[in-house]
C-alpha cells in the first residue's frame, strides 16, 4: 500500500503532526482525529506550513472529532478508509494520583479504535506504543531490551505512563488474536521522542528540553533514557503501512541511550551563551528537591538505572537509518529558542 486514505488518531500530537506530514508528503490522503475544532485548524496550519504540496493539503487532509473515552463517531471516521495509525494515548508530564486516569483511556481508547476498524472493514493498523512496554522487562540489568520483551506493570519503576502504555499495548494484540485475526497489525515502540516540532503547540517530551535550556534546577539528575528524532518515529510509521512483512511485529524505535546531565552538555555545546546547568546531583538532593517539585517526583525510581533497548530490527525490516541523539537534542534546543519559548 503506497497512496489511498489513512486514519490517525491524535492527530494533534507531537509525533502524529509528523506522522501526518509524511503520509501527505508520501502521497496519502490523511483523516486526522481531534478533539476540538480549534485542533483541526492548527494541525491544518502546520501542514500548510511543512508539507511539499502546500496547496494540496486542503484537497488530501481531513478531520473527524473524536475522544478516546466516547464511542460516538469511530465508525463514520474509519469508513472508506485504507488503513489506521493509532496514535492517541494520554502522556502527563506529571503522574496523576490516581493511575486509573491514565491507564483507563489508554486502553479502551485503543480498543474502541481497534474495534471501530474491524466495523468498517479496516484491516491495516500501526499503532504507537512505546519502548517503556519493553524497557521494565524482568532480565539482567546488563540485558539489552528487545521486541520480545514485555515491561513488567508490577516493577517499582513503573509509572502510570509506562503502566498505560503496557496494558494498552497488550490489550491490543490480545483483541486482534481473540477477536481480530484478520487485522494485520504493527505495533511502534518509541524510545525518548524529541526533535524539532512543526508547531510551537508541542506535547510533554519537549518540555525536559526546555526545563534544561531555563536552567530551571540547580543540578540534573543522573537519569536517562534512549532518545530518537521524532522523524525517524514518524517514518517508522508510515514504512509499516507499505511492509505487509510486518504485520504481527513490534519494533522498537531509538536505542542511543543519553543521560540527563548528558542531555545538557549537548545542548550547552550547541548553545554556549546560555547559562545552562550540567552538574550532576546526588540523588538524595533529587529526593529532597522531589517533595516540592512533581515533575521532578516521577523519576526517583528510575536514578542510576540504564536501560538499554535495540533498534536492529527496525534496521533490518524497516531500513531505518536512525539521526544521531545529539542532533534530535539539538534541533529541539534550536526550535524552543528560536520561537523564543523560553
């Protein structure tokens, strides 16, 4: 499948405005989900600004309005469509005290997707994952993660974010096997995404690169994660829909795994005349810091913890050729103080 009209959820999002971009660029026709009306605009907006065929945005983009935690018009929005990406999940940038509030949507948002595609025929779906349903997998702290991985929702470092992403991934290769067989889906699992966004209405992940850039804690802590340019995560998406071979697959996206304090070198390298801060604090600092400040809060667990995830699938069956970290970082960095948003 090279052309025909494609479904993405979320379409608003960070990594699905991207998504987006390159199914219009590819040559797809693309009906992009959203919440509210003043969503389509901005989305509609970006595309104007970004894409190759500027003037044929109008003709090949269109929208339906729908929530994640509603049933109403799933059905008429996959109708007559080619394929769907599923892209919209919850990502707080601050965990909720209840974790229900984030797991909740995030499963049955994907099922009432799932279940709306094989109403209407669709039998294509990639959907968006992330490498945090690989990266808690019970094995050797020196073990590379891989697809064959499963994160454990019960492991102490697993935040409501990572627990949604798990059981909302699950749920879905579940249904395809008991109610589904006919769906030929592919699931994306993304490392850290970060990049340069088409729209100054970005989502969470861009915010550590701008609590960096305002220098906003004294000391960074020694807390990491692997890091992929939010293009290579879109291509990743839209090779899937052209690889019937990777149907019933997962593949994980970005394995360069960088530090926090190590983000902030890179960025400090790129942007001298800011008073970036690149210390390293001891986490019992980050402990204290962490009873006034919630963002900070959510990583405790995950101090000093590397985990390393492989990529070489997407390699080898996606011919993906993944940018430098260091270049994903920076072309964010560039972004945020270029729009001046810090």
């Amino acid at each position: 499948m090279s052309s025909g009209l494609v479904v993405v959820t979320g379409g608003s999002g960070f990594i699905a405005k991207h998504i987006v971009l390159q199914l219009l660029d590819s040559g797809y026709s693309v009906r992009a989900t959203v919440r509210s009306p003043a969503r389509q605009a901005e989305l509609r907006s970006a595309m104007r600004a970004h894409a190759r065929d500027a003037y044929g945005v109008d003709h090949r983009l269109s929208f339906a309005q729908l929530d994640l935690d509603n049933d109403d018009g799933w059905e008429a929005a996959l109708a007559g469509t080619n394929a769907l990406i599923h892209t919209a999940s919850p990502f707080p940038l601050v965990q909720p005290r209840d974790e229900n509030d984030v797991i909740r949507p995030a499963v049955e948002g994907t099922l009432r997707a799932l279940r709306a595609a094989k109403k209407a025929g669709v039998t294509r779906v990639v959907l968006t994952s992330s490498g945090l349903a690989v990266m808690l997998a019970n094995k050797g702290s020196n073990a590379a993660r891989d697809e064959s991985d499963w994160s454990d929702v019960n492991d102490p470092r697993a935040n409501p974010y990572a627990k949604s992403k798990t059981l909302a991934e699950r749920a879905a290769w579940r249904y395809v096997e008991t109610d589904a067989p006919e769906t030929q889906l592919t699931v994306i699992n993304p490392g850290f995404v970060i990049g340069a966004p088409l729209d100054t209405a970005f989502g969470t992940s861009l915010r550590v690169i701008q609590r960096i850039l305002e220098a906003k804690d004294p000391m960074l802590p020694n807390f990491g994660f692997p890091v992929v340019d939010v293009r290579d995560i879109a291509a990743m998406h839209v090779a899937a829909l052209t690889r019937p071979g990777t149907a019933g697959k997962r593949y994980l996206g970005g394995d360069e795994f960088v530090w926090f304090p190590q983000m902030a070198q890179i960025l400090k390298g790129a942007f001298p005349e800011r008073g970036i801060v690149t210390r390293r604090a001891p986490n019992f600092i980050i402990r204290v810091l962490a009873l006034f400040d919630k963002e900070i809060g959510t990583i405790i667990p995950n101090l000093d913890d590397r985990i390393d995830v492989t990529a070489d699938r997407a390699r080898r069956e996606l011919d993906m050729t993944f940018r430098p970290a260091a270049d994903a970082i920076v072309s964010a960095g560039r972004y945020i103080i270029d729009n001046k948003l810090v």
